[in-house]
C-alpha cells in the first residue's frame, strides 16, 4: 500500500464526507445578526473536502508514474474512485438544483461506457491511455464542480445574478452544455479508435 494508493483511498473516504455532509447542509447561510450560520461552515467544510479530493486526482497518478509505484490496485480503484468523486458532487448539484438531471445523466453514463471499454481492453493487454480530450473534459468537469460548489457554499448566486447584463444562470447552463459536448466526443472518440477492441470477433482474439 503506497502513497499514491493511499491517495486514492483518501479520495474516496472523503467524497463519502462530502456527500454526508452536503446531504444534510439546510440552507440558510446566515442567522437573525447577518452573520454566518453553522450552516455555512458545514458547506464550506464540505466543499473545501470535495477540492482536495478532486486535487488527489491530480497527484496520485503522477507520483505512482514519477516513483514507478503504479500497481494493479491503483489502476482498478483510481478510475473508480475518480466515477464515485464525479458521480457524488454532480448529484449534490442535482439535488441543490445547480443543474439539470439530464447533465449528470450523460456524463455519468460516458463515464461508466469507458471504463467498461477499458475493462474490456485490458483483458486483451490493450491499455487506453487518457487522450488530450478527455484531460480536457476533466479539467472542464473540475472547473464546474468549483464553480457549482462556489454557488453553493454562497459566495455568489447563479440563479438570481446578472454578469454583462446576462442572466448568470443561462451562462451556466450554455457552460454546462459545451462541457457535456467535449465529454461525449471524448467518449465516442475512444470507442472509434478502440473498435477493434470490442469489434473483433471472439475466436481471433484467443489466437
């Protein structure tokens, strides 16, 4: 048990706080004197432990590569750990109505058509790798799940605030619609370059 598996489990002990935490957050962020509620610093809290799992991500498969401690445990549970991160926050928002359903619908389910693509391909020593694409869709799904939980927390109202004399909310929401874009293209992208993997008939894959 490494430090870069180690990051991994951490990731997920501390979704599992995040969505206790966030599950049961009210939503009043400020008691009768103006002042923050305990209510707040439960949020806070919350989000500050969503960013660090998120960062987790980030490094723990750069130090498992950089002190080649890359193990079998660490390839099954860091693309897990990274769906029940995404899987968790995004329903969080659902939930606190910070987007729509149907969003969380599709990414989720691109999320879990790769990783099958890629239990598939490992059976057959085939490793797929992340592209520029799909670092691209998690640096976008990292950008909205901070700036969901900014909202969140209250530090600003994507509902009921203008920017440019343009509802904040319909930003939001053209936002969210180009990173669903990239993620389903990334997606599909991985399926054609990787067609043969689940193209090739089964009797030529056992020679």
């Amino acid at each position: 048990m490494n430090i870069p598996n180690l990051l991994t489990i951490g990731r997920v002990v501390m979704v599992m706080i995040f969505v206790i935490l966030a599950a049961n957050a009210g939503k009043v962020f400020f008691d009768a004197e103006g002042m923050p509620s305990s209510v707040y610093y439960v949020r806070l809290t919350a989000y500050i432990l969503a960013i660090l799992a998120g960062l987790t991500d980030l490094v723990d498969g750069y130090l498992a590569r950089r002190w080649n401690q890359i193990t079998d445990f660490g390839a099954l549970m860091d693309p897990l750990a990274d769906k029940v991160f995404i899987t968790a926050t995004m329903l969080m928002a659902v939930e606190y109505q910070l987007m729509p359903a149907w969003i969380v619908v599709l990414v989720i389910s691109r999320e879990f058509m790769v990783t099958g693509l890629r239990t598939m391909a490992a059976k057959h020593n085939v490793v797929i790798s992340a592209d520029r694409w799909g670092k691209l869709k998690t640096s976008l799904q990292m950008t909205m799940l901070a700036i969901a939980g900014g909202s969140w927390v209250g530090w600003f109202d994507l509902r009921h605030t203008k920017f440019a004399g343009v509802e904040l909310w319909t930003l939001w929401i053209i936002f969210l619609c180009g990173i669903v874009a990239v993620t389903v293209f990334s997606g599909l992208a991985y399926f054609v370059r990787y067609r043969h993997v689940f193209m090739t008939p089964a009797a030529e894959k056992s020679e």
